[in-house]
C-alpha cells in the first residue's frame, strides 16, 4: 500500500477511520466524494456513524449536514442516515433509508441541479463546509491526488473545506491515472467568467489529479472495498420497445437534415430504459457516435468496446459488479476514450447546449400538456431527485422523457391531468415516450399536445379517463391554453392515496 501513497507528508498522516471520525464535530458540514455508487469513501463514513450513535448514547445530540456528488451507496448514505444523525443532505440520493428519513421529516433535503451547486457551496449558500472526505486511486509523490471511480463535487469540496480527509483506496485501478480531466476555472465569481472551452466530448481542458493544500490534510486512510455498484435487471419488453421508439425518431431526425449520420453527443439517464437504449445502438446502424453525459454504465462501456461509441466524457461510472471488474483490469485503455470530469463540468449548460446534445431521461409522471414530474410521489414525497435531468433537458437540442404508462402494476397512470410536482415545464420537454408509443411535442401549442400524449402514451385502461378530463376541462376552465378543472386536476393522486389505485 506504501505505492500508492507516495508523499512521505501524506504518509504520516495515515490513521484509522475511528480515529479520523473522531474529528468531527457536532452541526459539521461534509463535503462527501461519491456518485451513483462510485467513488464514495468506504471505511470513514460507517465510522462516523459508529461515533454518532456513541454521542447519542452518551444524551448528546449529534448531527451532521452532508453534502455529496450524487447518489451514493449504502455505506455512506445508508450508514449515516441509519443514526437519524444527517440534519441536512443535498443534492441526488436514492438510497432506501436516507429517503425514508427525508420522508420523516428527521433529515432536510434540498434538490437541486447537480451543475448548480459546486456554484451554489462556493458562493456560501450552503454555509461553509468543514470537512471534505474524498476517494482516492493514489497520492502522487509531490501531493496531487489521482481520482477514483468518480469525480463529482470532489474539486470544489477540497477547495471550499478547511479540513481533508482522504481514504487511498486500493481496489481502484492504478490505470485510472489519465483518465480524469480536473478544471477549475469555473469557479470564479460572476462577472468575470470565461468561456468555457469544450466544443467536442473528447476535449481535455484541465488536469488529470487534483491539487490540494497539504496543511490541510488531516487524516489519510487507507482502504481496499470494491465500489458498491449494483447489477442491471435483463431488459424487459417495454424497455425495448420505447428504446425502439427513440432510435426509429433519430433515423428520421437524421433522414430529416436535422441530425447528422452519427448523431450528435448522447446523454443517457441511469436506470433500465436507458441501459436498453444503449443495448439498441449496438445493434442499430448508428457509428462514430460520441457521448456527453453524467455516468457511464455498461451499455456504453459495450458501445466503447464496439467501436461505435468513439468517445465518452461524464463525472462518474455507474457500472454492475462485473463491469467495473473489467473497467479496473482495462483502465489504462479505456483512458484513452473515457473523460471523467467534474460535474459542473459534465454537466455544464454551455457545453450542453453548443453541443447539441440529445438527452434522455427516467420519469415519474408527465402531465397531459407535457410537463414532467422526475422526484415527487403523490405531491408530498420525494423519490430520489432532480439530479442531471434538469441541466441536459433544458439545454439539450432533443429532450426526451421516458417511462413505462403505468407504475405499481397498473395502479399508477404515468400519464395524469396534471403532475403532482413539476421539474421539467412543458417548455422544455420535447418528446415523451412509454412503450404505448412516442408523443412528439415540437412545435405544438398545449391542447395540441394532449391529444397526442393521450392517443399516443397514455395505457389503454386510462385512456378514455383521460380524454374524458381533457374534453370536460375544456368545456369548465376559465381559458383555453392549458384547459383545467381544478377542482378534479389532481383528483387521480387523491384517488391513489385514498383507495390504492388511480383506475377509474
Ligand atoms: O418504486 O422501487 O418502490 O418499486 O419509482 O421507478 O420504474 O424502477 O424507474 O429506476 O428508471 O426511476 C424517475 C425515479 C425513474 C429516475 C425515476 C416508482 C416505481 C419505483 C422507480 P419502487 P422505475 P427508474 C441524470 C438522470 C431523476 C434523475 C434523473 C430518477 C420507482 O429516472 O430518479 O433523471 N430520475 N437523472 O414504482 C409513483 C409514479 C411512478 C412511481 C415510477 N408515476 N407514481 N411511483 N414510480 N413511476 C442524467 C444522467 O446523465 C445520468
């Protein structure tokens, strides 16, 4: 292990993750590394919690605001939430208990864009963090720190912190070394921002490590545990078929002029569908394709393999057991194809937009106007996040939305009158698809997108219902753009909570 850390400072400073958490102090603020399962620290969080639950036991009150890239793994969000002890978390989770105590009301959470908040902790919004707890492959011998598995906030949290703990870990791949392109100049102060200098996915515009203040360092632990990612279901039948739906709509894009043979930069959302649209471009007639996007999963580590997929750029891997198995027994060669960068980087509207990328993404529930719900459960609940959706949907130069028409086996309409919550506003929302078919919605006016939304996504048992709310809307509503009856628009949620089920 002594190789991997190879500044003598840094080695002095090894230590146990029990004596490292020990450092924390009730009411801190912790910049956490970690994405979609990739990346996070292993050992110094369940020690956290180990020392929260001790205050806890000795009468004290003992909570800490946490603070991440994304989503993380049971380990880090799991653990913490698991004491009652988080008081505040921000921004994308979805693991099962830190949810449940947001639901609660023990944990505060604020949503919000994942390209937004390296901008919103540096200009203090969020107080000032205390403690930035990272990842890392290796510590160079002159102190610059190789990334993990994922990058994240990672950047702006070592900068913003006053005090640094790093877990070297050893399952990572030494081969991870090149793969990250590390750039900071974002950060600084409106007015005087540059632009930002990516015109293609495959442009390195920073560093491959980060550099840190060395006195700020605290502890260094050294850890050898697998990324906890987890396996992708095998794809369902409706998952193909809405990925046929969006590969059929990019050929007639390209036959259309609008897009060229190899399409432009692809962001996919995580989850099933996206996995199986990326199973469908490995088999369709689309080369040279390239990508701009958050997270790297398997589909797109086959793409790379292929030969298809030329270039990938995103902050974080989001792969199963067996593929990051490959990744850290390849990762000298896929770092000639993968871009890890930060997520303020990933997912930067300027590049987004001057790329024209195409973005596809998971949904909870979209309104028969077109705007979509991504967090929220029956108004009051949220789910996981807003996470990436936001930054590619409202600058992308196609935007998609996708979900199978019903969700609870057939209890839950996908497609409602009107959603319960709304992250994506019919304004940006371009195309809807579930494995009913695709609605189009360019260029139409709102009662123009009902009929297609309704006739073309909306399951058969909810379909009538629907078309029978959108005719009575239009013959009560107080005006003709976006016909409602509000005294019924979300009377399809009440039904649910009341009865467990939305079927008419
Ligand atoms: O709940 O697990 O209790 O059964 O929501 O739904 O069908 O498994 O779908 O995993 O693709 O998640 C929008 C949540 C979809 C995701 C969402 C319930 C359903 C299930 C999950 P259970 P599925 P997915 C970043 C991309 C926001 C962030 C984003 C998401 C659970 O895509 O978090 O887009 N998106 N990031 O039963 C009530 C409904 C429901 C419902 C589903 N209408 N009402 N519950 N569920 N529909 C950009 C990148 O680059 C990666």
């Amino acid at each position: 292990m002594a190789g991997r850390i190879r500044n003598e400072g840094y080695r002095s400073k090894v230590m146990s993750a029990a004596d490292a958490a020990g450092l924390i102090q009730h009411g801190d603020k912790i910049g956490f590394a970690g994405f979609t399962g990739s990346g996070y620290p292993k050992e110094f969080p369940q020690a956290l919690a180990n020392h929260i639950k001790e205050a806890q036991g000795r009468g004290e009150q003992f909570t800490v605001d946490m603070f991440t890239g994304a989503s993380t793994a049971p380990e880090l969000d799991g653990a913490l939430a698991e004491t009652g002890g988080v008081g505040f978390r921000t921004p994308y989770q979805s693991d099962p208990i830190m949810r449940s105590k947001i639901n609660d009301g023990t944990s505060f959470y604020s949503d919000i864009h994942l390209s937004h908040l390296a901008n919103q902790i540096t200009y203090g919004y969020f107080g000032k963090i205390n403690v930035a707890v990272i990842e890392a492959t290796m510590i160079l011998e002159d102190g610059s720190v190789v990334p993990s598995s994922s990058v994240g906030m990672n950047r702006t949290y070592l900068e913003q912190a006053d005090k640094i703990i790093i877990e070297v870990n050893e399952w990572q791949s030494e081969g991870l070394y090149g793969m990250h392109d590390i750039y900071g100049d974002i950060a600084v102060l409106p007015p005087n921002r540059k632009p930002l200098p990516i015109t293609s996915p495959s442009d390195r515009i920073g560093k491959p490590v980060y550099d840190i203040d060395p006195n700020k360092v605290v502890a260094v632990i050294e850890t050898s545990d697998p990324d906890r990612n987890s396996p992708f279901k095998p794809l369902d039948e409706d998952s193909k078929k809405i990925a046929g739906y969006l590969l059929d709509f990019f050929g007639s894009e390209v036959k259309a002029g609008r897009l060229p043979e190899n399409l432009n930069p692809l962001q996919s959302g995580v989850g099933n569908i996206a996995n199986a649209v990326l199973a469908g471009l490995l088999e369709g007639p689309f080369e040279n394709l390239t990508s701009y996007t958050e997270v790297i999963q398997d589909g797109m580590v086959d793409l790379l393999d292929s030969g298809k997929l030329t270039v990938a750029s995103a902050t974080a891997f989001s792969l199963s057991p067996e593929y990051a198995n490959k990744m850290n027994d390849n990762a000298s060669e896929y770092a000639k194809k993968i871009i890890l960068r930060p997520q303020d980087v990933s997912n930067h509207p300027e590049a987004i937009r001057r790329m024209g990328v195409i973005s596809c993404n998971g949904m909870i529930e979209a309104d028969i106007y077109g705007n979509v719900n991504s967090t929220h459960v029956m108004g009051s609940k949220m789910q996981n996040g807003i996470g990436g959706s936001g930054d590619f949907t409202r600058n992308a130069f196609f935007s998609a939305f996708v979900s199978p028409s019903t969700a609870k086996g057939g209890a839950i309409s996908a497609i409602v009158p009107m959603v319960n919550h709304v992250d994506h506003t019919e304004h940006d929302v371009q195309v809807i698809i579930t494995e009913q078919g695709i609605a189009d919605l360019r260029g139409l006016a709102p009662r123009q997108r009902a009929k297609k939304i309704i006739e073309n996504c909306a399951h058969p048992d909810y379909k009538p219902a629907l078309l029978d709310y959108f005719e009575h809307a239009q013959k009560v509503a107080n005006g003709q753009h976006t016909p409602h009856d509000l005294t019924k628009s979300l009377s399809w949620h009440s039904k649910f909570l009341a009865e467990g089920t939305m079927k008419p």
